[in-house]
C-alpha cells in the first residue's frame, strides 16, 4: 500500500505522527515518513551540504531524519514540515558547531603526504569563513536569512514563501545582500 503522491508534506507528517501501535498503524506511519523522506532528502542534503563537513554529511543526515521520526509525534505542530524539518537540521548543526573539534595535531600537519593541507592555508581558511561570517552578520535579518537558505539549496518560491516574499522579490534581495557581502568581504581584504 502506496502513499497518495498528492498527498500535501503536512497530511503525511500527521500520518506519520500517529501512535505507531499496532502494526497496521507502525506501517503506515512508516509510509507517510518514507514519503516524505523521499520528498525532502534531496533539498535537506543540499542545506547540510554548506553546512557540515563532506566527512559529516552523511552521519548528520541520518540523525536529523532519526529526530524528526522520534519527534513527529509530540513535536510537529502541524505546520510546515519542511519548515519543521529544516529547522531540526539548523539546531542540530548549531549543537555540532558548539562542540570543539579538535584542532589539527602536529602529528597530522607534519605528514609527508602531497594531500596534506598546510598549517598557513588552514589559518586562510579559517580567516575567510570569520570574515564572511561577519559580514554576513551584517546584513538585515531578511537578506542574512535569504543567503543562508539559497546557500542551503532551496529556491526562491520555498524562501520567499517563508520570509513573505514573492519569487521575484527573493530574487532580487539575494542579489542586493550578495552585492553587499562582496562589497563587505572586499573592503576588508588587504
């Protein structure tokens, strides 16, 4: 037994939702998850994809997929689930970015290998991503947010539906904020 393919993403989270006893209820609660997992896996990749290291990618994806499944239930609210769902994601990548990674050892700066990055282009990087932090903190919470979900793989429909703009209007206030991060991320390069 197939899912409604038009079924909307908020119809098959409370499917999904419902309590998953008895074995009938588990598989199509099971169905509707599927459902939506083959919805969303695609666009949720391409949003951790800017955010987690490519290492990460993976084991991240299937921990944001196993919360929304454990929280489905007595979290969703009925809303958006793509919403929901992205949101889930952006918490869990802010928890990871908490945690301290270690930082590269001597051990591993010093290896031989011609694929080892060196202690200088690590120290770049990490000045890049500062910088365009920063100005990207300076941007009006509109454009930051508009950035970040392009950035993230959605379109312009899916963004602007959230932040109450048309596709066209999207379009034109990401180009605006990604004029103001060049000009931002120029001024501040030697």
């Amino acid at each position: 037994m197939s899912t409604n393919r038009h079924s909307s993403d908020e119809e098959l989270a409370a499917r999904a939702a419902r309590p998953r006893t008895p074995a009938a209820a588990l598989r199509a609660a099971q169905q509707a998850y599927d459902e939506l997992y083959q919805r969303h896996a695609r666009p949720l990749l391409a949003f951790l994809a800017s955010r987690v290291h490519r290492n990460d990618l993976g084991d991240v994806n299937q921990v944001v997929w196993q919360r929304v499944w454990e929280h489905l239930e007595d979290k969703f609210d009925g809303g958006s689930f793509r919403g929901w769902l992205f949101q889930i994601a952006r918490n869990y990548v802010i928890d990871l970015s908490r945690r301290q990674r270690p930082v590269a050892s001597e051990e591993t700066l010093d290896r031989t290998d011609e694929k080892a990055v060196r202690p200088e282009e690590i120290l770049l990087e990490r000045e890049r991503q500062q910088l365009l932090k920063r100005c990207l903190e300076r941007l009006p919470a509109k454009q930051a947010e508009l950035v970040r979900g392009r950035l993230g793989g959605e379109d312009y429909e899916a963004i602007g539906s959230r932040l109450g703009l048309t596709p066209a209007q999207a379009h034109k206030l990401f180009h605006t904020a990604k004029t103001a991060l060049q000009a931002c991320v120029q001024r501040a390069e030697p």
